[in-house]
C-alpha cells in the first residue's frame, strides 16, 4: 500500500510541476524557460510553419500533382486505345472495305430518276399477272432524304387470297428495293378480298440533285448563323 501511494505522489507532483512550468513565463527571455514550455513552443511553431507551406504552396503543389496524374492516366489510355486500333488496323481496313461492298450493292439496287417509271410499271405488272384488278395506283410526292428519295404508292386492289400473297411476294422479290407498309384487307360483297397499302420504293439522287442538297443545307447552315 505504500509504494502504490509512493507512486501517486509521485505522478502527483510531476502533474503539479508541468503546470507550474508553464505559468510565470517571462515572454522577454524564452531562454530562461523550463524545459516542457520551450518544447511546446517549438511544437506550435513547426505545427504553424507547416500550415504556412500548406497553405501558400503545398496545397496548390498537390492540386497540380494530383491534375498531372490524371493527365497521365488519360494519355496512358489513350496510348494504349490507339495501339489496340494499330495492331487491328489491317482488320478495320478489311471490315471497311467490307461495308463500302455491301452498301454499293444496297445503292445499286436504287434506281435514279430516270428507271422510276419502269419499276412503278413493273410493280403495276406483278399484280396484273396474278390476276388482281387494281382499283388504286397513286404514286406520292417523293421525301428526299440525304443521298436517296422515298416515293410513296397509294395502292387499293382486289383479288383472291393466294394471288394476294403471290403478289406481296412477286414485289418483295422484284431486283429494286420496295416495301409494303400500312397494309389492310377487307372482304368485298362479291367474296373477294381488298388489299389497301402504302409501297415506298427508293432511288438514289443523281449528281444535279446531290448539288441542290448541299446547297440548301449551306443556305440553312448559313441562316442559323
């Protein structure tokens, strides 16, 4: 019991003295200043000189380092993109050279301006040869688009059920592309079917109407201006 009270007196007394150290100072003389202030001080004094540097320089130091290694990280990514696009270069040009084949075959199977009427007469003739009786071929205002034009075909006929399908068929496998949208069937008094639709066929714009595009998409690029 006695060497536990010992050593509570001691830590006592030590407590007692570091708080008798730090009162009386004589802000005139820091030398002469107990052991515990003078290392206090200092503690502060670095503590604030290294908020200074934080402040005025560190932190605008870290700020760049830490833009510099997003920088970094982006031209890494970057390199690495464009070397995954050159080791596949030869692969890209096939698949270009792929799809500038096919779409010259799609562009040749648009007519121009001058092969419409022998088309708009052949779908005519698909139905004829089935036997349909046409009630309606209206051939619409063509929708020019960027390098082709839409011609819609208002059509109304009547036939039976098999030449009505023989006839979607016949047009759908004619050599120009032509689609069959809006369709509807109704019976007539007589048992025989209607068939109304909408055909759209397309072409592609000749060189005199391309020029016409471009000019107009100037003219309006010019106006937004």
């Amino acid at each position: 019991m006695k060497a536990v009270d010992s050593q509570k007196t001691v830590r006592k007394f030590d407590f007692q003295r570091l708080v008798r150290d730090f009162k009386g100072l004589d802000s005139s003389d820091p030398g002469l200043w107990p052991l515990a202030p003078r290392v206090a001080v200092m503690l502060a004094l670095l503590a604030a000189t290294l908020g200074a540097f934080w402040w005025f320089d560190w932190q605008d130091q870290a700020a760049t380092l830490t833009q510099r290694e997003a920088e970094e990280q982006q031209l890494r990514d970057s390199w690495v993109g464009k070397k995954r696009q050159a080791v596949n270069l030869e692969e890209h040009k096939r698949q270009l050279a792929e799809i500038d084949r096919q779409f010259g075959a799609l562009l040749k199977q648009l007519p121009n301006r001058a092969e419409m009427d022998s088309l708009l007469a052949d779908i005519n003739q698909a139905g004829l040869g089935r036997g349909l009786q046409f009630e309606l071929f209206k051939p619409g205002a063509n929708l020019v688009k960027e390098f082709y034009a839409e011609m819609p075909i208002d059509i109304r006929v009547t036939g039976g059920y098999h030449e009505l399908g023989e006839f979607a068929s016949d047009v759908a496998g004619l050599p120009r592309i032509v689609t069959l949208n809006n369709v509807a069937m109704s019976t007539e008094k007589d048992g025989r079917l209607k068939l109304e639709a909408k055909a759209v066929t397309y072409r592609y714009l000749d060189e005199e109407e391309l020029a016409q595009q471009r000019q107009a998409a100037k003219a309006a690029k010019g106006k937004k201006r």
